[in-house]
C-alpha cells in the first residue's frame, strides 16, 4: 500500500515538473531562440469552444499551442473576467456592459459557442481562473487590459504567472511609463505598433528603449518603408511578432488564405520570410503542423 502511495506521488510531481518545464522551455524560446516560432491562439481555440473560455484555453494547451491571447473586462464590483468586447450580448446570453454587472450577476450568464444559437454550459472566467489554468503549461498574452496592468499585476503575483505572461498595449512608450513603469520593469511588456503609419519609423525607435522581447507590428499594405521598419525592429534585437487572424493586420498573408484557398506558403510562409517569429492565428493547430514540416516548432 505504501509502495503504491508513493508510485503515485512521484507521478503526480513528475507530472508538475513537466508541466512547469514546458512554460519554462517557452520563455526560454521566447527570448533566446532566434529560430523557434512562438504560435498564439486568439482567444483560445475559439472554432471549438466559446472564444475567451477557460475550455478554448484548455484545447490549446492539448494541442500544442505556446501562447493563448486573451482580453480583459472588470465587472462593477472590480473583478477582471476575460472577455473581448465591452458588452455581454454577442459572447453570453446577457445583454449590456460587462462593467455594469456584479461578478454574482455575470456568473448567473452562459457563454455562446461560436456557430451556433444554442448555449454552452461554460462560464465566463476570471483571469485568476484562467491564469491558474495555464500555470506552468503554456504562456499567456494580455490584449486588451491596458486599463488593468496594475490589477492584473497583482493577481499574476497572486498566481505565481508573473514570468508567463505578456501584456502589450499601442500607447506610446512615453504615457505607458508615466502610467505603468513599475508593471513593465517587471513583466514582460510588449508594444503593438501600426508599422505601415506614417510615424512608425519613430514610435518604433521610442518603444525600443523599453527593450522589449517582441513588438507586434500591424500592417495593411506591404511596402518597401515596412520592410525596412520591421529589419529595424530585428536589427535591433527585438523579435517581430505578425498577426494571420485578418487579413487587414498582415497586408492579406492570413489564415484563411492559407486553410481555405490552400495557400499556406503565400499565407504564413510570406509572414515567415518577413522575419516573424511570433504569429497569432485561428488556426493554431493548422500552422503548429506547417511549422513543424519546416522545423521551426520544436522546443529545445
């Protein structure tokens, strides 16, 4: 009995160990393999579960996924729950802000699956439920919470997820140090830049001495100015992070080319031979397998 109790013990650790080895491997990549292509799930596996939900994050840490996008909303009573828009009506089955509500309120609330009228049983998470979740198994990218960096600090340190999170914002360098200084001298902070502006050479030497990890740069059109503001951003040691979710952020490279046209080359493989090595997408588990064939997808 007390041979079987200790089999299982050291499973269960062993299991621990490798679950914090793998988040540990990815920040590993994230900031020193040059070759390895980070992949970030949009909203979790949204085609599969309701986008934002604790389930979309779950099929992404099963599928292999590095990175899971979420967004933050605070309730009335100052819970953060993860949730895109700033109203409840398209994702749940309540109507009106999410900041309007209690968290007693919003948990009464289902969440909708993406096609399709009829109700999940999922809830809407907390970004503690959700951080607690991918501790240790993949790591996690805060967009829309610039009005919550403090707050989400706070539960990150709560959690023990400081290291696995990355919290971004399009504010300039300057108000996001007024602001924020103390959150990003201790996270990982990355900013999203509209590289196909007008200013973008100088928003992007700006927010380069906040040293970032990465910058995610959004484009519409491709031209020879882009080109030469993301070989900026990689000379400067800083990886470029493109998004394929829509056409309109990657000048028409996007996932849908790639899955449903069967144009994956002219899709992610364009955005690779721009210098990406960080890329959101819908269709995580599709580019974790083209990553794969052209073995940029393994972890050291």
């Amino acid at each position: 009995m007390k041979k079987t109790f200790l089999f299982m013990l050291a499973l269960l650790l062993s299991g621990m160990l490798q679950a914090t080895d793998r988040a540990t491997k990815l920040r590993e990549n994230l900031f020193n393999n040059p070759k390895y292509v980070t992949v970030v799930a949009h909203r979790g596996d949204w085609r599969s579960a309701p986008e934002n939900s604790l389930q979309a994050f779950q099929n992404c840490i099963d599928m292999g996924v590095d990175m899971v996008e979420l967004d933050l909303k605070r309730t009335s009573d100052g819970v953060l729950v993860i949730m895109h828009d700033k109203t409840l009506d398209r994702c749940t089955n309540g109507k009106g802000k999410v900041s309007d509500h209690t968290y007693a309120e919003i948990q009464q609330l289902f969440l909708k699956p993406q096609h399709g009228a009829s109700l999940t049983r999922h809830k809407v998470p907390t970004l503690e439920e959700a951080l607690n979740l991918c501790k240790g198994k993949i790591l996690i990218n805060i967009d829309q919470g610039y009005n919550y960096f403090k707050e989400a600090y706070e539960i990150m340190q709560r959690t023990g997820t400081t290291e696995q999170v990355i919290i971004k914002s399009g504010k300039s360098a300057e108000q996001v140090m007024q602001e924020n200084a103390d959150v990003v001298k201790n996270t990982i902070y990355m900013p999203i830049v509209q590289v196909d502006a007008a200013d973008a050479e100088k928003v992007i030497n700006e927010n380069l001495t906040l040293k970032p990890v990465a910058i995610e740069c959004c484009f519409k059109t491709y031209n020879q100015d882009v080109e030469a503001r993301l070989r900026q951003i990689r000379e400067a040691g800083v990886k470029v992070w493109i998004n394929s979710i829509w056409g309109s952020l990657c000048a028409y490279h996007d996932d849908d080319r790639a899955v449903e046209m069967n144009e994956p080359d002219e899709a992610w493989g364009w955005i690779l031979d721009r210098g990406a090595t960080l890329i959101q997408t819908d269709r995580p588990e599709a580019i974790i397998q083209y990553l794969k064939k052209k073995k940029l997808h393994k972890l050291k």
